[in-house]
C-alpha cells in the first residue's frame, strides 16, 4: 500500500472506491476533489467460483481503513464496479466471476463493512471515472468504449449514468455490426461488434488475411497479437495497415451509431489495445467522421488517461453520492 496524498485531522468527505475484475480487485480511497489517498490491488480468489470475492474485499476495505487512520465518520460509502449488468445495486449474473445467478452485492458490502454501499456495472465505473479526472474531464456526458479482450462501453449523460432498465446500457460491444457473420461472440450471438474490434477480433482478421494472401509481413514471423499488429502497421507493414484500418471502420462506425443515439459531448477510448496510442485514435476516428450523423460529426475522440484506475475513481465517485442518501 503506498499513501499519496493524506491529509490528517483532514474532515473533508472520503468514499472508497472498488473495481472487481476477473483476476484481480482494485480498491482505493478518495477525497471528494478527486485526489487518491491510497490504493491496493488483491488477487480475485477463484476457489467455489469466487465465493470469497466480496469477503475478501471487505476485509481489505477495513484494512486500508486502518492503516491510514482516516476517521470512519467521514466515509460516506463505498462504490463497487462489477463486470455484470447491475439494477438496483444487484448483479443478474457475471460470467468473470463465475456468479449464474443474482447477488446483491451492495447489501452485502453493507453488512461486510458497516458501509453504506451502491454497485455500477465495470464500464459504467471507467466511464464515470474518466468523465470526473480523466480524458472526459470538464465535460458533462460522454460515451466510453473499453477495447480488451473484449468490448465494454459507459455512457454518461449529464452526469449520470445510462444504464437501462436492466443494466445493459452500454453495451457497445453487442451491438450487431455483420448480420451475416460467422464470428460467434462469447454471448451466444454472431456478428457483435467484440467479435471485429476487440484485441480478440483484431488478431483474428489479421491471421485471416494473412491466410488469404501470400503478400509479405512482418507479422508471420512473429506473435500475432493486437500490440505486434499496431506495431506493424505503424510501421508501413500492409497487412497489419489494412487489419488496423478494418478496425476502425467496424468500431467507428458503430460510435457513430451511439453517438446519433445519445449526443455526448466527447467519445473517450479506454483499454488494453489504446496503448497503441494514436494510430488506434485515428483508425476510429476516420471512419467515424465519415458515418456520423452531421450535427454530431464533430464530437471530439480522445485516450483515456486513468488506464487501469479508471473503475476505482468512477466508483468512487458514485459513492459520493451516498451523502446525500
């Protein structure tokens, strides 16, 4: 654990903050300026299909508590980021974290830790995250796209997330983009958005042109993975150029779809595959300015800045809100 900014005899308001995640949960404590005060990362226990996630969090939670003596009268809560749909602070079910049925996490993190607690969906955490001290900072809405392993999206409008009737809002990464496909996604459909422009999609459409074609590449002599190809295509390499370019024509156009939707002030992309940095900006973007509707043509794209903190402000920052429950 290593203490940022502490302030002692400090009575200004403090939320805690947790992004759960397949692997791992981050937790970190926050001023309400946005200023971290400490953050720890556990690993996600995999024993009785994460059985223990929410015990194990809790007990960190108190633990961090201890350790930097913040004064518990001034926690107003916590916030939780869960890769699931979330209503009513219950998660319906949650594929990473092997939960088949509904658990009400937020009333549990309650009885854990003597806290009040309220629960977003993961993307709809970074989504929030960024709007508050990251890319989308200064900006009221915004629609956040997480390019990974998968695709995840957050959408905030006017400060408040978009998440549906049943929590789904956002999710970017299903919508249908080849009607035609036989690119199965990991929910049960074929031709989602995930299967093309996520880190997964971007290796299989470059592995098939490769297969197609007898054009050189620096790409069959090494792993193909999303950085390789970015890599590649950054420089010159015509098989990695033209994957990159399928990419941001699938993901752009299908931004440009949401943005008709919704009308956010800025598009922010996050994830594993932005650290490409600018050739992943301008692949979207190109295809974006060409299929946007004309009043949102204009809507500025930019890089996510938190990285992998994203999930742990934005929960954060939804806990603030307890205050005034």
């Amino acid at each position: 654990m290593e203490i940022y900014n502490l302030e002692k005899n400090n009575s200004e308001k403090i939320s805690v903050g947790v992004d759960i995640g397949g692997t791992a949960v981050k937790i970190g404590l926050f001023y309400e300026n946005g200023k971290i005060i400490t953050k720890t990362e556990i690993p996600t226990r995999q024993d009785d299909n994460c059985a223990y996630v929410l015990s194990d969090t809790a007990d960190t939670v108190k633990k961090l508590i201890k350790e930097t003596e913040v004064d518990i009268n001034n926690i107003v809560g916590i916030g939780i980021g869960v890769p699931g749909p979330v209503a009513d602070g219950i998660v319906k079910h949650c594929v990473n974290l092997h939960w088949e049925n509904s658990v009400d996490v937020s009333g549990m993190m309650e009885r854990l830790t003597g806290l009040k607690a309220v629960t977003v969906n993961d993307a709809n955490a970074a989504a929030v995250g960024e709007l508050w001290m990251g890319g989308g900072k200064e900006h009221g809405s915004m629609i956040l796209v997480t390019i990974g392993t998968g695709i995840g999206g957050g959408i905030v409008i006017k400060d408040k997330i978009l998440d549906g009737y049943n929590g789904s809002g956002g999710e970017l990464g299903h919508i249908t983009v080849e009607y035609e496909s036989e690119r199965k996604c990991n929910c049960g459909r074929n031709g989602c958005l995930e299967t093309y422009a996520s880190a997964t999609g971007i290796v299989r459409t470059a592995v098939e042109l490769l297969q197609n074609s007898d054009e050189q590449s620096a790409l069959r002599s090494t792993e193909v993975s999303a950085k390789s190809i970015f890599e590649a295509a950054a420089a010159g390499d015509a098989i990695a150029v033209k994957t990159v370019d399928i990419f941001g024509k699938y993901l752009g156009r299908a931004l440009a779809n949401a943005a008709s939707t919704v009308d956010s002030e800025i598009i922010v992309l996050a994830g594993g595959v932005v650290r490409a940095g600018e050739i992943v900006r301008k692949a979207v973007e190109k295809y974006y300015r060409i299929s946007a509707f004309k009043t949102v043509k204009d809507t500025k794209i930019v890089l996510a800045q938190l990285e992998n903190d994203a999930g742990i402000y934005g929960a954060a920052k939804e806990a603030f809100k307890l205050k005034d429950n």
